[in-house]
C-alpha cells in the first residue's frame, strides 16, 4: 500500500535536488521517496515493460509476474521467446544428429 503525506520545514527532491516547501513524500512499504512534484515522482515510481523497456503510466499487461506495457509488446515477447527456444531445439537436433555419424 502506497501513502503519500506533504512533507513539513523543507525537503530535497530525490530526482532534481530542488528543496522546498511543495514536496510530498510517497510511502511504498517500507520505502521512502521524497519529490517535489509529480512529474519527478513518475521518473522513479513508474514501472518498465518488460519487452520495450518505455516506462508507463496504467495497468498494462501482466503475464505470470512479468508486465508489459501493451498486448503487443506481450506478443512480441512471447514470439521472440518461442523463437529463442526453437532455435535452440534446432541446435540440440543439429547436434545429435551429428553426433550419430
């Protein structure tokens, strides 16, 4: 669970260093971020894709534990592991079957 509470005297903002009396402090369990204004906080706070690696501000995708910012970006990653994991099959084949001559 997430809190946020303003932050009272002065504060430094953990993204740009400015100090000030509009920083807010965010609570994510047991961690602690200090910000001085949303934009900043959503350079720390937002999650990554998976696949794309672009922050995003939403719900996204969640597959098993892993989240993605679209279902494209979910399909994409899905394709490229089934291709990963085909071409290592084909390897393994490759090498039994040399391996048999």
């Amino acid at each position: 669970m997430s809190r946020v509470y303003k932050v009272q005297g002065s504060a430094v903002c953990e993204v740009c260093g400015n100090a000030g009396w509009q920083c807010f402090e965010v609570q994510i369990g047991r961690e602690r971020h200090i910000f001085d204004c949303f934009e900043c906080a959503l350079d720390v706070l937002t999650p990554q894709c998976a696949h794309c690696e672009t922050p995003f501000v939403g719900q996204g995708v969640h597959v098993g534990s892993t989240t993605y910012c679209s279902h494209d970006c979910a399909n994409a990653s899905r394709i490229e592991q089934y291709d990963a994991r085909s071409n290592r099959c084909e390897i393994i084949v490759l090498q039994d079957s040399s391996a048999l001559n």
